[in-house]
C-alpha cells in the first residue's frame, strides 16, 4: 500500500523540524543562539517525538514485507555503526 500523500508531507515537514532543532541544540552548545541549552533540547525531544509518531503511523499503514524490508535495513546498518563507533 503506498502512503498518502498527507502522510508523506507531514512526515517530511517534521523531519525538517527536528534538523532544525538539532542545528538549534548544536549552536546554543556553542552559545551560538539566545536559546538555551536547555530549550534546546526541549526542542529536540519534541520533534523526536513527532517524527516517531508520523514514523509510527507510516509504518502501520505499510504490508508486513515492507516492514520487514525496513527492520533488515535497520540491521545491518547498526552493524555499521557499531563497527564505526568501536573504532573510536
């Protein structure tokens, strides 16, 4: 079943919204913006939150194989990155 096109949109916008407040948590680190630290992360935890929930309902919506297609992918990318961080 292929996603609505409400679904996708709202997916892409709030996953724009948590690159945006990953920026915003990077530069009050820094004390690069007014936001504090604090606020900032506040931020980044609210669009988590969004995008997991659209993630959520997107991946409901789809069959068992794309699921299990997605969960595969997952796998062996962790592999990766546990690879990469041992490394340091």
């Amino acid at each position: 079943m292929m996603p609505s096109d409400v679904l996708l949109d709202q997916l892409a916008e709030e996953c724009s919204e948590l690159i945006h407040a990953v920026i915003k948590l990077r530069r009050a680190k820094e004390g690069r913006t007014p936001v504090s630290e604090e606020g900032a992360e506040a931020m980044v935890k609210e669009e988590l939150a969004d995008v997991q929930l659209c993630l959520t309902i997107f991946l409901m919506k789809q069959s068992v194989g794309y699921v299990a297609d997605v969960q595969t992918v997952m796998e062996e990318k962790e592999k990766r990155w546990i690879e990469r961080l041992n490394r340091y």
